[in-house]
C-alpha cells in the first residue's frame, strides 16, 4: 500500500492482519499472534525493536502523509 493516507486506514501489512501503526509497531507491547492462514502476522515485526522515541518519530512521520 501507498504511505499516503495510512493514518486514515485499518489495514497494514500485505494481508491487513494489522489494525494500526500502535499494533505495527509494538509501541503498546508485544502484539497478538494471529495465526490463520489469511492473516497470519507471525515474522512482521519490523520496527517493534525500535525505542519508543523512534517508534513515535516514525508514526509522526507517517502521519504527515
């Protein structure tokens, strides 16, 4: 997907098994494993190992798409 407009959608990653930039990135905590074969988010934790500053500075930066 475009970066343009990603703050006003729910659907992140190539199958949408992410609801927001908080759960993309970990900010809240680890997220929750969702393992069907559809929208299995297993392996997508790019970014979640980021401090919060970075996390925040990266959403911030997304947002202003």
């Amino acid at each position: 997907p475009r970066l343009s407009g990603g703050w006003n959608t729910a659907i992140f990653l190539h199958n949408g098994s992410v609801t927001s930039y908080d759960e993309l990135l970990c900010i809240s905590g680890p997220r929750q494993l969702n393992t069907e074969p559809i929208f299995g988010n297993q392996g997508h934790e790019f970014g979640c190992d980021l401090d919060t500053e970075s996390k925040m500075a990266l959403v911030d930066f997304l947002n202003s798409f």
